[in-house]
C-alpha cells in the first residue's frame, strides 16, 4: 500500500506526533506491513519538479494511489477559490488538489483535528475560511462534498485529535492495508472506533477523585479537575488514559484539563480551556449518559462520604495524607 502525504494549512504537529510512535517506530512499522510513501513533505528526498512530475502522474491515472493523508485544514478562501494558500511551484490550490486527487484515492484520510474538523486554523473569524476535508466543524460537506466516497466506498476516514495519538494513525493505516475497516468501523463523526469507542475518562488516574467529586481548585493540585478546570474527559471520545502517550503520559496525567480536542469545534468552547461554564453552581457539561437529577444526587452522596485522605490530598499538589495501615488479623 503506499501514502501520499499532504501537509496542508496546519502546525504539522501531527506529523510530529506521528513520529513519536515506538516499538517499532513508525517508519519501521509500516514497512513491516508494507506500506510505502509516494512522498512526503517532511520525510522524503524528492522536492521541486519530481514532486510535480509525482503529483501529475497520480492526477492522470498513471500512478495508481492507495491513500491520500491529509494534514491540515483546507483553505478555501478568497471566496471559494483557495488561492491564500497555493501548493508551491504548482500555480494551484490546496483545495484544488484535495478535490483532484481524492477521487483517485483507494482510500482518504484525514489526519488530526484540523484536516478532520477546521480545527485551531478555523477558530475565531476565520478570515481564510480554512476548513477540514469532509466536515465544517461538526457538519458534513466542506472541501469534499457531503456524499463523497473514496474507491473503497468509505467516506473520508477522521483520525481527530490535536495532535492526533500516533497509534491511531498507524493502527488505522495497518486496517487499511489489511483491508480491516468498514463503514461500522467508523463513529458518527467519521472516526475510528477503535479509539472513539473510549472515553478519555477511562482508566484516568485521577478517577478516585472524580467518584467522590473531590476537586482540585487550580492547576497545581491532584483532584479531579471537572468540576472547576473544565476537564471534559467524560464526554471526549479517546483512548488517551488506556494506551498513554510515549508509553506514559496523558493531558490528565500532566496535570491539564481534557479540551476534547478530538471533537468537531473544541477549538471554541465559549470560555476559558481551564473553567468549568455552571448554571446554579451544576456543570453545565454532563458526563456522557448521565441524566443531570442522577448526576446531582449521585454528586451529593459522593461529597458526603468522601474519605478525608481523597478530600485532603484533592486539593494539594502532591499526596499528603497516604492510605491507612491495615493490620492485619493475628
């Protein structure tokens, strides 16, 4: 199977988190399983008129083309035409190329929240009318139309996330190649269930907290950050706390709220990233599932039995009281 690779208007941290993946890295990893780049922006030799000669051959049909990942979201302005953001020594658009290329494709992927959704570079006015490949935030159509399919009948596959978790994009490249991901295999927002199945809640350290509703104040502290810190990690699909990052780590584990960055719109959440938006003191952001009387008198019980270690060691910066000795019967 071979890749070709697009960077479009984005930071590139995707690729930089891509290459984080380990064991085996990432390179050696798709070439275990086959899989090739035509090229890549920041990964291959080839630059200038080989790109173009590249480019050209997998427009007319010479080179056949398995997946077009896409990085970045797609500008479409001034006024639909792209041109703020030109592909360099071609005299054409991004969005040119993404709506000429994508029906080549056996496949079309986009990687990260951006490229998915609009992501950071769609925020605030959006003068650039930047927006992602097959959805504008949360609604369907934008740089490919709405009923797009690629050759394999798929929609456009969106591994979301800001950065996106290196393991799912190569899990979802190894699917590809196998031939492993079906419509079913995808949620409602285009994502990979294989992750968006989960919730970033699942297997956070700080769950004990979050049982008995003993919350951290500020950043610095170890309780659950829900209740002041805006950490929405029981509504954000993702499996960030169960597979980790680099091997260890998570925005929760750091110690920073979940931003839902793997959601259509996270970039504009209405407040500050580190607040928690209440009407009569309740979040007003609910676990998912969660009927908002079950949640206040689940919240009230949780509160009244909290043990005075959970409740000490919330709001501190590290553990202060340590669990009780139980001796054991003789």
């Amino acid at each position: 199977m071979n890749i070709l690779w697009l960077q479009s208007a984005g930071c590139g941290g995707c690729t930089m988190s891509t290459l984080c993946a380990e064991s085996p890295n990432v390179l050696e990893l798709l070439e275990g399983a086959g899989i090739s780049f035509l090229w890549h922006p920041s990964l291959s030799l080839e630059t200038g008129a080989e790109v173009r000669r590249l480019l050209q051959r997998i427009e007319s049909g010479e080179q056949e083309l398995d997946v077009l990942c896409i990085e970045g979201s797609i500008v479409r302005g001034p006024n639909g035409t792209g041109k703020y953001h030109m592909l360099a020594g071609t005299g054409r658009s991004m969005l040119d190329w993404t709506q000429s290329l994508a029906p080549k494709a056996r496949h079309v992927v986009a990687v990260g929240t951006c490229a998915t959704y609009g992501g950071v570079t769609s925020s605030g006015e959006n003068p650039s009318d930047a927006t992602g490949v097959q959805y504008e935030g949360s609604h369907r159509g934008a740089a490919l139309a709405a009923d797009f399919t690629s050759k394999s009948g798929l929609p456009v596959v969106n591994i979301a996330g800001c950065p996106t978790h290196p393991d799912w994009v190569t899990e979802t490249l190894l699917l590809l190649a196998a031939d492993e991901l079906s419509l079913d295999s995808l949620d409602g927002f285009g994502r990979p269930r294989f992750y968006a199945d989960h919730l970033v809640h699942h297997a956070c350290p700080k769950n004990e907290f979050y049982e008995y509703k003993a919350s951290a104040t500020k950043l610095s502290e170890i309780g659950c950050m829900m209740e002041h810190l805006g950490c929405i990690g029981t509504q954000a699909v993702g499996d960030c706390n169960i597979r980790t990052w680099n091997g260890e780590g998570s925005c929760t584990r750091a110690g920073y709220p979940c931003i839902n960055c793997t959601a259509p719109e996270f970039e504009e959440p209405g407040h500050r990233f580190t607040e928690t938006p209440k009407f009569a003191g309740i979040p007003v952001g609910l676990p998912s599932d969660m009927p908002k009387a079950w949640f206040m008198a689940l919240a009230s019980l949780s509160k009244a039995a909290t043990p005075r270690r959970i409740g000490v060691n919330a709001t501190s910066d590290r553990v202060t009281v340590p669990p009780s000795l139980k001796v054991p019967k003789s």
